[in-house]
C-alpha cells in the first residue's frame, strides 16, 4: 500500500529513521558503559519496547501503571515506572505484576513508602522503589537533604520495601539556550543526583540504580558521569520537530502525522483535516527546543501551522497554498510527539511511500 492511499489523519513511523535513532541511543549507552532504559510513554507501543530491547536495552520505563500492565501483557518483562505511585488501587496492580515481571516505581515521600508495606506485605512480596530527585525541572522529586534521609529511615522500617535506587530528569534541558548551556544542565543534575546517592551510602543504604535522563541532552552526546548506571531517554526513537531544532537537524525525525488539504477559503489560508485531537496544541517557545508554530510539514520545513481549532490545522502561506490543492496529502512533523501518540489507535510503518504494516499503540489512554 502506498501511504497515499491510508485515509487521514495517519500517524505514520519511518522504519530506517526509527532504526537509526534506535541504534544511536544504544551506541551511545554502550559507549559510556551504562545501561540503557527507554522511556516508552512517547511511543506506548510494545512492537517499538521489543525493537529497543533487542538492541541491547535492559528493560523500559514506562509513566503510568496502565502503560506497564499493556506492555507487560505484550511480553516484557522488566519495567519501571518512572513516576510517582500513590495508592492502594495502583499498588494492588503492581503487586500481582511483581509475581511475573521485575517491576520497580517511583516515591518521593514517605506516603507511598507506607503504603507499599501494607499492600505488599500482606501479599508475602517485595515492592522495588526508587526515589526521584529533582534536579532542576521544577517537578516531583526530592529537594532537600533532609527530606531525603528521613525518606530513607521510612523505607528501612519496611521490611516489605526495598530501595532500587534513584532517578532523576532534567526536562529544563529543553530551554537551555544553547548546547554548552544543555550539557552545563545535563552534568549538575548527574552531579546532584549523585550526591544523593552518597548519602544514601553513608546512611547504610546502597542504590543499585541511578538513572537519570532526558532526550535533548543525550542526542547531544552530554558526557556521562562515573556513577551513573541507566539512561533513560525517552523522545529519541521517534523524535520531533522541537527534539530536531536542538540537534540542528529534523533528518531524524521518524514520526510524521499525514493529512488531507480539505479547503482553501482564501488564496493564502490552507486547511487540513487533523487539529488538536490529532496533533495536541503544545508549542515549545524557547531554549535549544524552539520550535515555529504547532507544527512543520515534512516536504516544505519553512511552513508550519498557525493556528489550530479541535479538528482544523490552519496554514497561512500564499506560496504554499499555490503548490497544493484541495485533496492533496502532506505530512507534519508534531512539535511534541508523546502526547500525539496517546492520540492514535495505531501507527503506520513506512519506508519511502510504502506502508510497510500497522503497529498497536495499546498503551494509548492508559492513564490510570
């Protein structure tokens, strides 16, 4: 099947882009000898978990307990997820997880820490948690030394709980203004999450795990520190138009959202068929990421949407709308493709203009 005969909208993967970034991020883990753990709540679809894995990484990260139940059902069986638990409901989920799978998640306060006793306790099992250290996002995560180690003194009184280790993400990499500014960025927060992990040794308390991450840092090759075990990017395999403008490229951008020209009201006004429900309305503004309007067309990287209502994308551009017609299919690169994969049912793998098969998102809506 040619894509031009899918109906729209499509999201559509290139399969030689989606390989190649792959490949790039495994390189580069391999390469600074630590272990490598996408985080797979960009694309929430196991067939591209299993491509990952079987490219040497150790496991995956997900963001939501219902991510992990799809992908666990899909065969993987190494999981962590990166996010803060609260609740019995979620954490009976995870408990019946654990007789199958290696799974881990993510506390920042005592709270959970309680909870996880009485759930796994009463069931004979161990819950794994690592803590999540802020480092700069303006997040969840510890901030301060002493909330830490009383966090720790919580966990040691659980015998039902057992410390993995950290994790940390410094999102606050995507505004950096410039790449020295990014890897300043990447090297404090690996420095101050390392020092957390020193202070969990002092207290008697070993962290097998730290794992830190962020796309725009590791696309850019930041340096790793000693002391670092796992990465954890998440955004690299499938890219996007914001991801691109900070590795000065939008080459490896292998995801691309495929619409219709269904009007042209003026002789400079284009409309499409997908808008927010098929393309979300986040925008990045400033840093590295900066990215123009609401998104870019693959065949023509100086025109993007300016506006967008819940199913029309708006283009204006004269020149444009002269080298398009009414039915005619284009192809927009997202400014940020994690939340528009929770948006499609499927996604369509292509090489050139073949569709090469269909993929499940079936971690899509699995918000709970």
């Amino acid at each position: 099947m040619n894509i031009n005969e899918l109906d729209t909208p499509s999201l559509l993967v290139d399969r030689n882009r989606l390989e190649s970034n792959i490949a790039f991020m495994q390189d580069y883990a391999d390469a600074n000898h630590v272990a490598l753990r996408p985080h797979t709540k960009t694309h929430k679809t196991p067939e591209i978990a299993k491509m990952q894995i079987e490219a040497g990484a150790c496991g995956i990260a997900v963001a939501k307990t219902g991510e992990a139940e799809a992908m666990a059902q899909a065969g993987i069986n190494d999981i962590f997820i990166a996010n803060e638990i609260v609740g019995s409901i979620k954490l009976e989920r995870i408990m019946k997880l654990s007789k199958s799978i290696s799974i881990s998640f993510g506390v920042d306060n005592p709270v959970p820490v309680r909870q996880a006793e009485e759930v796994f306790g009463a069931a004979g099992a161990v819950a794994e948690v690592l803590i999540e250290i802020e480092v700069g996002e303006v997040r969840s995560g510890i901030i301060e030394d002493k909330d830490f180690l009383a966090l720790l003194e919580e966990i040691r009184k659980c015998p039902h709980v057992h410390l993995k280790g950290l994790f940390s993400h410094d999102g606050n990499s995507y505004h950096a203004p410039d790449i020295q500014a990014c890897i300043d960025i990447a090297v404090g927060a690996q420095k101050r999450t390392l020092h957390f992990a020193s202070l969990a040794e002092e207290a008697g308390l070993h962290c097998n795990v730290i794992s830190y991450g962020s796309t725009p840092t590791f696309m850019n090759k930041v340096p790793i520190l000693e002391g670092i075990t796992e990465l954890r990017p998440g955004t690299y395999a499938l890219m996007d138009a914001s991801q691109g403008h900070a590795i000065g490229t939008l080459g490896r951008c292998a995801a691309t959202v495929l619409a219709s020209v269904i009007s042209k009201p003026t002789s400079g006004r284009v409309i499409l068929d997908v808008g927010a429900k098929g393309l979300t309305m986040q925008e990045r503004r400033d840093g590295i990421c900066a990215t123009e309007g609401k998104g870019t067309l693959l065949d023509y990287p100086d025109v993007h949407i300016s506006r967008m209502f819940d199913e029309h994308a708006i283009i204006e551009d004269a020149a444009f709308s002269s080298k398009v017609s009414i039915g005619d299919k284009v192809r927009i690169i997202p400014v940020h493709i994690c939340p528009v994969c929770n948006l499609y049912d499927c996604m369509y793998l292509v090489s050139g203009a073949e569709v090469l098969g269909k993929l499940d998102i079936a971690g899509r809506g699995k918000l709970q």
